[in-house]
C-alpha cells in the first residue's frame, strides 16, 4: 500500500511538471509567431517601394525612347558671372529633326540652372524663307537648316556689353521700367540674342536679384 501510494504521488508530481513545462512551451511558439507575423509585416513597405521605383524608371525609359535625341549644342560663353563662363545647351528630341522640339538651357559653372526653354524646330526653321531661291525646300534641306541653325546658335557675336546701351529707350514689354534702369545703370551687364520664328529676337541678361536670365528686350519684326 505504501509503495502505491508513493506511485501514485510520483505520477501526480511528473503530470504537474510536464503540464507546467507544456504551457511554456505553447507560450514560446505563440510569441515567436506573431514575431515572425511582425517581421513579414514590416517588409511588406520596402518591398512595394522597390516596385515603385521599377515602375517610374521603366515610364522614364518609355519617354525617352518615344522622344530620342537627335541633336546637341554646347558652348560656353561669360554670360551670368565676368570670370565664370555658363553653359549654353540646346537639345533637339523628337521622331525627326523638322518635327522635333528643341530644349533650350543656360547653367552655370557650379551647376545652377539659369534658364530653360523649349521650342519647336519649327521655330529655327522659319528664317529660311529668307535664303530660300525657289517656291519650297525639300525634307534634306530643312534638316540642313535646321542643322546649322542649332549649330550656329550661340556664337560669340551674338553677346553684348552692356546689356543695354546707356542712351536705349526703355521697352517695358517684359521688364517693369525700374528693372530696365537697373540692367542699363550696370555697365558690367552680358546680352544673349537669338532668334526664333521669322522675326522674333530674344534678348536675355542675367537678373543676381531673380538668380536668373529674364527676356529684357526684343529684336526683329
């Protein structure tokens, strides 16, 4: 009876002890569960911004190669700084040269975009009726022009100190009166003049006050 006894407490203390270390174990694969739900979960956001960033590359390969570059023009001229000289740079992009939009932009040394634009080459084409000895030019010779055009576009005559002769009237077309005195008082000042259209001059000078090159003036028709 003695040795049942002590049997029977002996199985009672083992049921207690596996029940206990049971419970701790349920308690351990619980928590390592909703760490495993946690870590999956904090994943999940990098994981949809990486396919983000595939997406907006892949809309940016897409708008390049429907508007591939067909033609560039670089040169550097003082314009914004007197020791310092800008970069002048025109793109052409499009499915051809006639129909393509050219992409006009003046950036300093230190990389700082002054000035941005951009056009139809159409608009480079417009003066050739000018030069033209019969009725129409063929698809060549517009591509020719248009060629030189952006070729010639910034040449070292087509700057001028100062911006604004001391004794110009002032045109207000673009610039307010008091804009147009400051430009003229500063005998320092660079202008950029190019022509787009038949007869439509642009006349630029750098602004220190905007921190860019604004139209001043006008040429031509």
């Amino acid at each position: 009876m003695q040795v049942r006894t002590s049997f029977t407490g002996t199985r009672t203390l083992f049921s207690g002890y596996f029940s206990k270390n049971m419970h701790k174990t349920l308690f351990l694969c619980l928590l390592a569960l909703l760490a495993g739900c946690q870590q999956a979960a904090e994943t999940t956001p990098a994981t949809s911004s990486r396919k983000e960033n595939e997406t907006t590359s892949d809309t940016q390969a897409d708008e390049n190669e429907s508007n591939p570059l067909l033609l560039i023009m670089q040169r550097t001229h003082l314009f914004s700084s007197q020791s310092q000289p800008d970069y002048f740079r025109l793109d052409l992009r499009g499915k051809s040269i006639t129909e393509g939009t050219v992409y006009f932009t003046i950036t300093t040394r230190d990389g700082r975009l002054i000035h941005e634009e951009n056009f139809p080459a159409a608009d480079l084409e417009a003066s050739m009726v000018y030069e033209m000895d019969k009725p129409s030019a063929t698809e060549q010779e517009r591509e020719a022009y248009i060629r030189q055009r952006v070729e010639n576009f910034v040449q070292p005559n087509d700057f001028v100190t100062p911006a604004i002769a001391p004794n110009a009237p002032a045109q207000t077309s673009f610039v307010s009166e008091t804009a147009w005195k400051k430009i003229q008082a500063n005998p320092n000042t660079i202008g950029f003049k190019y022509l787009l259209g038949k007869e439509d001059g642009h006349l630029l000078v750098y602004d220190p006050e905007e921190k860019k090159a604004v139209r001043y003036g006008s040429f031509g028709g």
